[in-house]
C-alpha cells in the first residue's frame, strides 16, 4: 500500500483484488457451467481470466468510464469513498435466460 496518507486507486485496486472471493465466483461458475463466448470455443473462465476482467473492469471505472460497469457477472461501482467489485450472477439481462416451467 501506499506509504502516503492518502489512498490511491491504485492502492483499493490492490486491496479489492487481494480480498475478492474469486475462488468462490470460480466454483459457481463451475457449478453452473457459467460458460464466457470471448473466445471461439465458449468455456468456464480460468482463475486468470476472472482476475485479469475483475482488473480490467475496475481499471475502466478509474479511468473515468461511467459507473458501474459490468461484463461475465463481474461490476465495479465507484462512490465517493472509494471502488466497489461484486458478482453479481442474476443482474441486468442475466436473468432473462432463467426458464420457468
């Protein structure tokens, strides 16, 4: 962390990222075979791939797109005091592939 009084974005970046239950978020993807189509063959994301778009998601919102920003169940939200990273597996268009019976 910075050694500064004051917390970057950088430095919530850091913490988010080293305290995010990605093994959870891994595991009901796994699961559910929560499947991502950015590649040819559409497949369960590797721990990498959901840490480098948690990453990438929050780098957006730092640097100045709107908030919140989402993709793959991943959304940052930025307040005022600082960066916010969920999971979030029924939002937005999500839960319009839910079949009733």
């Amino acid at each position: 962390m910075n050694t500064s009084q004051q917390v970057t974005d950088e430095d919530r970046i850091d913490l988010i990222m080293k305290e995010f239950p990605f093994e959870k978020v891994h595991a009901y993807m796994t699961l559910t075979q929560w499947k991502w189509a950015d590649t040819p063959e559409p497949s369960v994301p590797d721990m990498i791939r959901l840490i480098s778009t948690a990453r990438m998601l929050l780098y957006q919102v730092i640097e100045g797109k709107k908030s919140p920003v989402g993709t793959g169940g991943f959304y940052v939200y930025r307040f005022e005091f600082g960066l916010k990273l969920t999971f979030e597996p029924f939002k937005a268009e999500d839960y319009r592939t839910i079949k009733y019976i």
